[in-house]
C-alpha cells in the first residue's frame, strides 16, 4: 500500500547537491526491533528522564527499561505541562482565545493564531481582506523557518554539537526582531486575530524580510557544511528511529516526520488554505524515515518557506489589514467546524463547536506534537540509549503543544 | 470524493446515518465498528488515517458526542463523524486494534470526558495525574476549591 | 630537608596548576564563544578575565550535598583521587632544560601509570553517588578509558623505540640533535591526539558526562568543592595530556632552526607552554566542532582503527630501527 500511496513526483531526491550521501546504501531498517536473546542473565534497567532534564525539551517524563544501554520499552508521562486551554475557551470569547494559542505551540505561536483565526472566520462567515491574508503567510512562512532554526540548533545540541545551537539561534533572533517590529512581542505574538492581523506591517519590517532573506541562502549552506556533511552526524542519524510509512499512517504522524517516510503530504499543497495555491514551491521529502532524512527535510523546508515569503512579499497588495466593523462579540450561527493547517511541526488543527452564544461550545486543538509524540514508544524500541535522545529531538515535540 | 457521494454510499450501507451541517456524518452506535471498517477497507472511501478523536459534552441534550476526522491520503477527502453517547454513561468501542495513535487519543477522551473505550488496552489518565478526581471537560465539572474545607471542632 | 623541600615543589606545583586551569577555564569560554559567534564571559574584571575566578570562589562557598543513600567513603575519595593521579603526572615533565621536579628514568611510564589510576575515581564517583545516570556514565567511562589506554600507550611506543630511552628529559634532548618526532611519527602522533582527547574524556568522546543523555554522567551529584576538583582534573588531564604530546612529538621547550643553547631559560618555558596550548587550542575546537559519538561506535573505532593502525605503526618503526641499526 505504501508504495501505491506515494507521489510519483517525488520519486527523484529533492537536493540535489549532497548526492554523494545519498549514495550511501541505507541502513537495513528495524534490525534491533526484534531484540536479540541474551544468552548472559541480564537485569531490567529503570531509567527515568526528566521531567528535568537537558534534552526533553521542556517537562516530559520518559520512563525507561533498559538492558545495558539498550532500550527495551520507553513510556512517556505527559501532562507536566496541562494548562486546560479547551476549558479555558470554552469559557472565553471568540476572540479572547486567540492568545491563549500563544502558550501552547510557543515556537509556532503565528500559525497557532492562525488557526483558531481562520476556524472563527470561517464559523462566522468573516471575510478578510488580501492584504490581511498576505501578511499572515508573510509571518507564517517567517515563523516556520524560526522554528526549523530552532529545532535544528536543539537537534545539534542533542547530538552533542554544541556550537549548532547557538548558530540556529542567530538566524532566528532575526526574525523575532522582525515580528517584535510589528507586534512588539517576541515569543506570543498574538497577532494574527480575528479578522485581519493586529497591525499593518511597516517599511522597516519589510526592509528587515529582505535583508533576512538575502543572507538565509548563505547561512543554510553554512549550516549544511557544519552539520549535515558531518560524519559524526550522519553516523549518529543516519537510520536511526527508521520508521515505516505504514507505521507513521498508524500513528497519524505529520509534517516533516511523514515527508521523511517518503509521501509527500503537505496541507499547503494538497488542500491549499489561504492563498497558498498562488504560490509556487516544493515539497521536500525524502525515504528513509530516519532521523536523518527529518533533519534534511526540515532544512530543506526553511528554503522552501524563503521561497514562499519572497513572493508573498512580492505581491503583497494595498488595502486594509483587518476586517473594518467587526462585532465586539461575534455570534456565529449554530455549527462546528474544523479547521486544518500546516504547521512547522505538522498538521495543526482546530474543532471548534458553537451553540450561538458569544462562547464556543467545545474548542479541541488538534496539535501535531502529540500526535507526532505517540510513536516514540515504537521508534524508540531496540536502540541506544543516546539514540532515545537523538530519536526524540528529531520528533520535534514542543511540550507546550503536547499537553496544551 | 465529495461529501454528497460519500453521505450516500454510507446510507446505502448503514440506513440509519444522518448527513450534519452539510459535512458530518452521524452513525448510530450500534453501526459504528462496522462503519469503521468499512470506510478503512472499502476501495471508495480508503480512509487510512484516523486524524481526529475527540468528544464534545451537549449537556443540554444528555449527550456526548464522539468525534472522529478519518483522512484518506489516497483519494484526498476527509470525512468526519460524530457518535452520539449517552452522557450517563458514555462507552463506545476502541479503534486500538486499527490505529496506534487511538491508544493515545482515547486515553486524552477518557480522561478529560470519562469516556470508556472498550477493547482498550490500558485505559488511564493521560493529561491529569493519576489521582485527580472528575472529568475535566465536561461541562458539570466542579473545580474543588482552593482552600481545605476547615475542620469541623464540634 | 628533603621532605621540606618536596612539599614546597608540591605546592609551587599546585599553584600553577591551579593557575593554569583557571586560564584554561577561561580560554575554553573564549574559544567556544569565538567559535559560535558570541562574545563570552566580559563583565567580571577586565575583559571578563576574573569570570573563573568568581566561579571558582563560588563553589568552594556552596554548600556541600551528599545523596543519603551514597557511600560515603567512596564518594568523599573519588574527586580527591581524580585531581590527584594527573596532578602527580606533572612531576616528571620537564618544561625547559633543568628545570622539572624530577626526572624519572621511566618518566613515561609513570604517567601512563597514573592515568589509568583515573579509571578508579570514575567507577567510585558514579558507584559511590548511587544515581542510575552516573552508573552508567561510569560504565561507559571505564569501558572508554580501558579501550583508549591500550592505542594510547602503543602510539607512543615507537618513539621510544627511535629515541631508546623512557626518560622526558633525555627524549627532548635527543630531539634537539634531529628532527622532532612528529616528523619520523606522523601517524603515531595523530593516534596519539585521538586516544588522549578521549582519555581526557573531551568532546567528541565525552560520553561519561554526555549531558544530553546522561545530564552530567559520573559526576551527577557532585557540587561545590567536589565538583570543582572533578572541573579541576579535567583540565589538569588535559594540561598533562598536551605536555606529553609537546615533550613526545614536538621537541619540548626546542625552538626548530636555532642553537638552543644560546637561547636563555625562560624563553625556552614559553615556548614550551605556546606549544601545550596550541595543542589546547586544537582540543577545544575539536570539542566545539563535532557531534558525539555514540558508545558503540566509539569501542568500534578505539579498537577496530586505533589499536590496529597503532599496532601497525609499531611493527614499521620497529623495522626501520632495526634495519638502520644494522
């Protein structure tokens, strides 16, 4: 079936300028799935990591079996980070939720606005203006590529490259400092609302996209040199946490980590939302499945999104920023709707049920981190304890966003 | 597939299916299991992934309804369906044996909704601790207050 | 007056370690701040240079814990015993003509010795702390350090077949009326570089403290002034390390192309510590460059490439020796 469902568009590598790694014949995949039986009496191992701990990126709880080093079953205890964001909106108006999608997805905080924006717009029938909808690719796309810097200075740092961390650091303060130009925040925006975006963008922020976009190019090929080409890396990666396309269908994992098992499924491509069937970009995705082919798909997609933001900005229309008269309370009509968006770390979604007063009925927000986070337990089965962390980092899980 | 043709190739096979707002599907309970197999197997519908799983309490009408986002990655349609349960006592069986992440999701529903999953294999708090008292999301939950009730000196 | 006269070099010793280690503490900030593009510590003393010593005042004031459940022998003697063994190492090297503690006729021998003593103070920080984190770092870390003394020592082996003696001294010396041995052991000195980069434990072969799986390996539940002594060793090892490969390889306190008899002492010292800290330099790049490796490939590269490549080194030497003799 797997073969049926993958794009045949895709069947060529999408970088073409690391060919001699592809060369490289992949590992055999799952080869530690099925542990070896130990002839020497080998005793259970507990391990538990975190809730504090330098490398689960926040306050997950993984509770851990091992044999040696190895890892025999690895149970995550979520919820150190459970805030009741669906009661919350339950009990809020339709356009004091938007915030609250700051503090969950803090890495992707636009495209958490964005969402519960569009799911509200679309139960209330709200139109909004181009200019408006340009400007939320514009800081969407921007958001993407911060967070893949992001993820890729924590992944490096989870390998043990410590100097990667801070060089994903220093392209992504640009880009903060560009939103903090047009919102004044730098980590919840808030800024995408109900109706258009909070405030129209400036010459300065749009001088600021092109310096950025002008030196992007440069700093990736930088990072590709430093990293990607690295044989520690690739030997530390390459095969590691391989999981299948059937599996990651099972596990309804999305985003990055379901191009890495080679379908080429992106939401902006496949169901274009917004005005993404405007513009003209890639897919990357590669076949492994590895920890590997999730770090190039993710660097391959901050070009991508550069791609996306320069035309964005190329076309970027005269007009209003938000809708002119919007009711202070809006009162959609009785319905529900569900809403699904790509965010940097998969498919982003927002039921959201309304009884016809000023409060939704049931918010549910569907976060690609939790999804993603269910099939550690899997991915995780057979391999080294320094490939749990490696394997958990590729996730790309934002804690915020798993326990919401 | 649009959303009229999938409504009537689900009528033809289950007759007790309503169409919702124009794109929701409403099964009947006792249908439920068998209409999950089917909209996964038959070569129509071919939904492979279960996208959504959740619930929603209608306190109102005495009912919880399920829901579910199924998503074909072949055909590139989504179907959504909502089972109504009796708020009472909400049971409705596990889709664990087709889909790894529904040991997750419904672990998240029975949490926060105290809906039983049957066929589950380990139905336990997920969000909350393990010894929190209620089901969060529904609409009568009563938050226990800040402060120890204080002791009665009689 | 001997004894008097022994504990006196002990403490000038000990101080300039000291000293040393406190610079190397800050060079390593300002190395990695310059590798990754930031500016490093700037704001205690003129250009952040009393940074480490404010640290260091700062763990000798905390205050010092102990898990209930450690063993208390044990965990009080591994950090005493890992400052001791490289910090005793020093005794033998000499850093310019006549001027070194003392000078063993078995010099080399003695600190290979003394290093491989560190693998005690690992097993009894990680056994003694009872946390599950620092027992398997120290596992790692004896299975590291026994794997890596084995290229390390039969690297260096052909040196002293070429120079025919053990002694620190008499090797300079023997270096100044030829070539320094990095030119007639190419390969040994970089099998050497390797295996003491992992012997000090430094990235890329930091797996007993790799903080991203294990948070601090070994020396997980130390702090304050034993931590310290942990932070103190691992630059001392690293200090003996380098002089080892500047007294084996690169011709000690010798300055290529002149009569060094002319040259006056104390040049000789700092061109003997320039060598140690390039040497350094090269370490701490390393260490801010490269990914880790994991503990299979790491036991796979110590014994499958090291050992044999140094094996191999050892046999043509031998040969060449013996065929030039002849």
């Amino acid at each position: 079936m797997s073969e049926q469902l993958t794009h045949s568009a895709s069947k060529k590598a999408f970088r073409k300028d690391i060919p001699l790694i592809d060369q490289i014949p992949p590992r055999k995949k799952h080869i530690l799935r099925g542990l070896p039986e130990s002839e020497l009496h080998v005793e259970e191992f507990l391990m538990n990591i975190g809730p504090q701990h330098p490398s689960t990126h926040g306050v997950l709880r993984l509770v851990v079996s091992m044999e040696g080093e190895v890892v025999k079953s690895c149970e995550p205890d979520l919820g150190y980070l459970h805030r009741t964001f669906e009661k919350i909106s339950e009990n809020r108006t339709y356009q004091q939720i938007v915030p609250f999608t700051d503090r969950m997805d803090y890495l992707g905080s636009m495209n958490a606005n964005w969402g519960v924006a569009a799911a509200v717009e679309k139960l209330a029938s709200i139109e909004v203006p181009e200019r408006a909808e340009y400007i939320r690719v514009i800081v969407a796309e921007l958001n993407r590529i911060a967070s893949h810097l992001m993820w890729m200075g924590a992944f490096a740092a989870d390998i043990g490259a410590l100097t990667g961390f801070v060089y994903g650091f220093r392209e992504r303060e640009m880009i903060l400092d560009m939103f903090e130009e047009i919102c004044g925040s730098r980590l919840t925006y808030g800024y995408i609302r109900v109706g258009g975006v909070a405030e129209d963008v400036t010459p300065k922020f749009i001088q600021m996209v092109n310096d950025f976009l002008k030196i992007l190019p440069d700093r990736v090929t930088d990072y590709h040199d430093l990293i990607t080409g690295n044989v520690i890396f690739i030997e530390r990666t390459r095969g590691i946490g391989a999981i299948t396309l059937d599996e990651a269908i099972s596990y309804d994992i999305t985003g990055p980590m379901l191009r890495a098992c080679g379908l080429p499924w992106d939401l902006r491509k496949e169901e274009p939302y917004s005005l993404y069937s405007k513009f003209d970009f890639n897919i990357p995705a590669y076949f492994n499945g590895d920890c590997y082919d999730r770090f190039r798909v993710r660097m391959d997609e901050i070009m991508e999104a550069a791609k996306i933001v320069r035309q964005a900005l190329d076309g970027l229309p005269e007009g209003d920023y938000k809708v002119k008269k919007l009711a202070r309370n809006i009162k959609p009509p009785v319905g529900d709707v569900y809403i699904r968006q790509e965010a940097p770390r998969g498919e982003y979604g927002v039921y959201m049920e309304s009884d016809g007063s000023i409060k939704p009925n049931r918010v549910k927000y569907r976060t690609p981190s939790f999804t993603n986070l269910s099939i550690l337990p899997l991915a995780a089965r057979g391999w080294k304890i320094a490939d749990l962390i490696a394997i958990l980092g590729s996730v790309d899980i934002v804690l915020g966003d798993v326990d919401r | 597939m649009e959303f009229q043709a999938i409504v009537e190739l689900v009528k033809s096979r289950f007759p007790k299916t309503e169409a919702e707002y124009d794109k929701n599907l409403i099964i009947d309970k006792n249908d439920f299991f068998f209409f999950v197999e089917f909209i996964r197997e038959s070569p129509e519908l071919n939904c492979t992934v279960l996208d959504l799983l959740t619930a929603s309490d209608h306190l109102p009408e005495n009912q919880i309804h399920m829901i579910y986002g199924f998503q074909s990655y072949r055909h590139k349609h989504y179907v959504l369906v909502k089972v109504k349960l009796d708020r009472q006592k909400p049971a409705i069986g596990s889709l664990t044996k087709w889909w790894g992440i529904a040991n997750w999701t419904e672990r998240e529903v029975f949490d926060l909704y105290g809906v039983q999953f049957e066929g589950h294999p380990e139905l336990r708090r997920i969000l909350t601790p393990p010894d929190f008292v209620g089901h969060g999301l529904r609409k009568d939950y009563e938050r226990p207050g800040f402060f120890v009730k204080k002791p009665d000196f009689k | 007056m001997d004894v008097i006269l022994g504990l006196l070099y002990v403490v000038i010793l000990f101080s300039l370690v000291a000293v040393q280690v406190l610079i190397l503490v800050f060079m390593e900030r300002k190395v990695s701040a310059w590798i990754q593009s930031r500016i490093g510590p700037n704001r205690v003393g003129p250009w952040g240079l009393l940074q480490t010593t404010a640290d260091i005042i700062k763990l000798i004031t905390k205050e010092n814990i102990r898990n209930i459940q450690s063993d208390k022998v044990i965990f009080f003697l591994a950090p005493i015993l890992a400052f001791v063994a490289p910090f005793a190492g020093f005794v033998t090297i000499p850093v310019a003509e006549n001027l070194g503690i003392q000078d063993l006729n078995m010099g080399a021998v003695y600190v290979f010795a003394l290093g491989s003593s560190m693998v005690f103070s690992v097993i009894w920080a990680g056994y003694g702390s009872n946390n599950r984190y620092a027992l398997i770092g120290a596992m790692r870390s004896a299975a590291q350090m026994i794997s890596y003394e084995i290229p390390l020592v039969t690297s260096v082996l052909g040196v002293f077949l070429i120079a025919g003696t053990l002694s620190m001294r008499e090797i300079v010396a023997l270096q100044e009326s030829g070539t320094w041995y990095v030119i007639y052991q190419p390969l040994g000195f970089i099998l050497f570089l390797v295996a003491a980069t992992a012997e000090a434990n430094r990235a890329p072969f930091d797996l007993p403290e790799a903080e991203s799986e294990l948070v601090a390996g070994f020396h997980t539940e130390y702090s304050g002034m034993k931590f310290a002594f942990f932070f103190l060793a691992e630059y001392t090892e690293m200090l003996v390390a380098c002089s080892l490969m500047t007294v084996l390889f690169l011709g000690g306190w010798l300055i290529p192309f002149v009569d060094n008899s002319q040259i006056p002492w104390w040049i000789h010292i700092f061109v003997f510590i320039f060598k140690v800290y390039s040497m350094i330099f090269l370490m701490m790049w390393f260490r801010w460059t490269f990914p880790r490796l994991r503990v299979d490939h790491l036991m796979q590269f110590g014994w499958k490439v090291l050992l044999p490549f140094a094996l191999v080194n050892l046999v043509v030497t031998g040969a060449v020796a013996l065929w030039l003799k002849s």
